[in-house]
C-alpha cells in the first residue's frame, strides 16, 4: 500500500499552479498582474482562469476602471482547500527522514 495522496491534476500545469499561488498570497488579483507576474500570454491566462473558474477554484469578475476593463480573480474557499491539499500530496512523495 502506498502513502502517496492524489495530486490535483487541474494544478500540476506550470501556469495554473502560478495562478494559483498568486491568490492563495493575495486573495485577489487583476489580469495585468497576474500576466506580469507570470510572463505568459494573454490568451494563455485566459484559458487557465476559465479552467480554474470552472472548477470553482476562482471567481472572475470583469468592470470598468474609467473607461478601461478590468479583470480580477479572487481565489474561493475550495480553491484554497485544493491548494492545499495539492502541496500536501506533493510532501507525501519526499522522503521521510
């Protein structure tokens, strides 16, 4: 039998698991933020928002600053709890000293 926990497959992407960590840190942030922090596309952290939003692990909520569209992200309760158990189940497979 083995002791190693299930990974969430949703975060073992590069960029999903940027995402992730930036919010579970900040609890929100804007695209242009995110996008800076992580060097990626546009189009690419589109993509991954929606797949996380989908899964309930962030919200997505789009206004207007002036006349300028903002997008923010904020990170749900079960998005923390996935991350969460995400790093757990990567510890699980360190060596036990």
């Amino acid at each position: 039998m083995s002791n190693y926990l299930p990974l969430d497959p949703l975060l073992l992407t590069e960029l999903r698991l940027a995402i992730m960590s930036i919010l579970i840190q900040t609890e929100e942030a804007d695209f242009v933020h995110i996008r800076e922090v992580t060097g990626a596309t546009a189009g690419n952290i589109s993509v991954q928002l929606d797949k996380l939003s989908e899964a309930g692990y962030l919200t997505i909520e789009k206004s207007f600053v002036g006349k300028r569209p903002r997008t923010s992200c904020r990170i749900t309760a079960a998005g923390e709890v996935a991350f969460t158990q995400h790093f757990t189940a990567l510890k699980s497979y360190l060596p036990k000293d």
